[in-house]
C-alpha cells in the first residue's frame, strides 16, 4: 500500500468530514464475544474529550468528497475549488482495522458525498460495513451516514451492519433548502427516515419473539441541520427538531452552525459563522424536550421566536412562569423539581428519595448536587430561605442576580474546528501516541 497516497487522501479527507457533528456517544451494546474484534461496550464512541481528560476517538472521515450537488453551504459541493479525493473499500476496512489494532480508535463514522447516485454511492459505504463485519469479525461501533434517495432494500442492508444510521435534513425549513439547495428535495431525506424508524421497531418486535433475529440500528437514528445559513429563527430550528423526534423517534438532532467556506450569492447577509454560544442554547433545549419533559412551545413559541443567549433556557423559563415559584423542595412532585433550575434528574432522584425519612434542608440539596447558586431563588425547604427576597421582587431583578452568577465556557464567536493534521494551530495537547501523524499512519498501515 502507498503510504503517501493514503496519508494525503486522509488529510483530504478527514478535514472534509469535521463539518459532520453528527457524532455522540454510541448508545449500542455489542459485546466481546466469540473472539470478534473489539466492542461498543464501555466507553461507548464519541468525537470529543471527556471532562476527565479521556480522549473517545472514531476514525471520522469521507469515502469521497467529489459530489454531484451544488449546495450553497457545502465544503463539498461540486463548484468549490478544492482538492478532491476518493477512498476505495479496501483502504477504508484497512485504516479502520490497523488504527483499531493499535488502539488508536474505538470504531468508525463514515460518511460522503454523492458521486454518480444515491445507490452508487450507498452500495461502496454498505461494502465498507460488510467486509469489516463478515470478513474481519470487527465488532466496534460503525455509524454509517445513509445517503438521502437511496432505496429502501439498501437502507434495510445497511441497517444490518451499522450501529447507528443517520440521515442529515441539511437545513431547517424546506424554503431554506429550496433556497441553497435547489437541487435536493426535502422528500429524498424524510423517505429514509421512515425507512429507518419502520426497521428499528419492527427489528424490536421481532427480537420479543426471537432472540436471534437480527439487529437493525441498535443504536438508532440521528439527523443533523445546519443553522444560520438561511436566517431561521430558533422557534423554526425547534419546530423541525421536535417533528423529527416525533415522527420518526430520533436519537439525536444535531445542529451544525454555518461555517463561511466561500462566496455565494445564495448567501446574502451571512457574514459571519453562527456562535458556539448559539448552538450551545438549541442543544440545551433539545434536552429539556427530551429528557426533562418540557413541551417545545413552553419554551419558544409564535411570540418568543428567539432563545436568550445570556441565561439557559431553564431558567429562562423559570422567570417567565414565577408565578409557579417557589416550590417546596419536601412536597413538589418529581416533574416540577425537575424544572427548577440548578437541579437535575440525580439530585431529584435523591431529593425525592431522602425526603421520605426526615425533612431536607439547603445543607442536604447541596450534598445533593443541587447548584444552590441558583435553585435557591426558586425553593422552600425546612428552613428559612433568605433569597426569595429577590425572587419576589420581580423577574427582571432576578434576571440581573442569575446573571452576575452565570460563567460558561462558551462565548458568542466562533472558533475553527480542530484539524488532525500537523498545519492545524493546536489548542490542545494531542494524545501522546498521535503527536506525529504521519508516523502513525505508516505505523498503522
């Protein structure tokens, strides 16, 4: 094998694949067993640093970045001036069993553009997934990026072999699509999708009766949208979310702020990338819906289109309904202590299990995990609770107070993605065993 030639397609493109954050934690359970390769158990697969310090690492690259579209937003589409490459399946299973041997990653996402179609291009990323599970036992996590107009026998195959199967919705409303990608129809994303919730279920139902059915997208489906290239307010951003989970009961929604990559007259008024900060609230959102039980339009709506950048949408919600406060801590229900901010669902688990034996004080909420700092505008407890002052006093006065109390990590510019590759600036020590690149590549292969 040439090195030089498969250390160039994959710093070509590895760095076309980081605009694709579609990457979370695996949520799948294959085990080690039988003498296969490697596991999904554990860890789990992740494209991030854990707040210990663990780097969870995938081999996250394209199969190609040669593509027949032209959307606007797209590194990748087929007028951009940039240098293009292709992978076969050899080099891909190759890569991904040598970086798997040597413990360089716990698995593989892959993804790509669209070269000749839809079911030219599904085929190769299916024979990927194929060869790595049949011809080399590989049992790690495989997200496979589904390829929107790709047939339905296709998605059901590639179901087969990947842990996760996502299919990107690209942009949040079918006019903003129309708009950057005229070429692309919202249908050709949503038929997938359907495809892929069907499989899921019905592979669940089937497994109830026989244990040795086989397993489709055991660790479900993802989507990703990109926000900001079309002027969407939050409320629209979160309206297409919420559908997605409903109608086809998604893992995950990802939101991709625009990066700038080129000039495009599609693009008017667009001249700087959506923050971090911006990004930060939506998932935050996405998380209430989801696992605290909020309802979407508690938290925006037709009159309140827009997310606070300065305070987490809990809270904001908490000082638009403080009509609702205070709560006490030794009587509420789970679902209201669950939407007072600085609690979440481990502190409420602990709250409403130690409650039943004496009656809690700030002292055991802080033991709790509860984040006093800013729960106590908001409870009553066994005693006397001096901050409430300030509560009641009006929301505008808290807003102030929560304020002062507020430091996050994020801020409202954008920062480049990191790049693998030794020309990226480097904001974080690497791992010790991929400080050279290149060596790990000829080590590996």
């Amino acid at each position: 094998m040439n090195y030089d030639r498969i250390t160039q397609k994959l710093s070509i493109l590895a760095d076309a694949a980081k605009y694709d954050v579609s990457c979370a934690s695996s949520g799948s359970k294959r085990d080690n067993k039988e003498k296969k390769l490697g596991n999904t158990t554990g860890m789990g697969i992740c494209h991030s640093y854990t707040e210990d310090g663990r780097c969870v690492s995938l081999l996250k690259i394209l199969l190609t970045n040669y593509c027949i579209f032209d959307c606007a937003y797209c590194v990748s589409r087929r007028s951009n001036d940039i240098q293009r490459a292709a992978f076969t399946v050899e080099e891909v299973v190759d890569l991904t069993i040598n970086f798997y041997r040597r413990n360089y990653i716990e698995g593989l996402f892959l993804s790509s553009g669209i070269f000749k179609n839809a079911d030219y291009t599904m085929e190769r990323l299916i024979r990927i997934a194929k060869t790595l599970r049949e011809d080399h036992r590989f049992n790690g996590y495989i997200h496979l990026k589904t390829i929107p107009g790709a047939s339905e026998e296709l998605i059901r195959e590639a179901g087969l072999y990947a842990d996760r199967l996502s299919v990107n919705i690209e942009i949040p409303t079918e006019e903003g699509l129309k708009k950057l990608a005229p070429e692309k129809k919202r249908v050709d994303m949503t038929t997938p999708m359907r495809h892929i919730s069907t499989g899921i279920v019905a592979s669940k139902e089937e497994r109830k009766t026989l244990k040795s059915a086989p397993v489709f997208s055991p660790a479900g489906l993802s989507s990703q949208m990109v926000i900001g290239a079309t002027g969407e307010s939050d409320w629209d951003i979160m309206q297409t979310a919420d559908a997605l989970y409903k109608h086809f009961h998604l893992k995950r929604v990802h939101y991709s702020g625009y990066v700038p990559i080129s000039n495009d007259s599609r693009l008017p008024g667009i001249g700087a990338p959506v923050p971090m900060l911006r990004e930060h609230r939506l998932y935050q959102t996405d998380w209430l819906i989801r696992v605290y039980g909020f309802d979407m339009k508690e938290i925006l709506n037709a009159g309140n289109k827009h997310l606070d950048l300065d305070l987490d949408p809990k809270a904001g919600w908490a000082l638009r309904n403080l009509h609702l406060f205070p709560v006490d801590v030794n009587k509420a229900d789970r679902e209201m202590l669950l939407r007072v901010p600085g609690m979440g669902h481990k502190s409420v688990d602990k709250i409403v299990e130690a409650r039943r034996f004496r009656p809690l004080t700030f002292d055991h909420l802080k033991q709790m995990g509860v984040i006093l700092s800013r729960a106590r505008y908001f409870l009553t407890c066994h005693e006397k609770n001096a901050a409430l002052r300030q509560t009641q006093s009006g929301s505008a006065q808290l807003r102030k107070i929560l304020l002062q109390q507020t430091h996050s990590k994020y801020q409202a510019v954008w920062t480049p993605q990191l790049s693998l590759f030794q020309d990226a600036p480097v904001v974080a020590a690497p791992p010790a065993n991929a400080a050279d690149l290149q060596t790990l590549f000829a080590t590996a292969l």
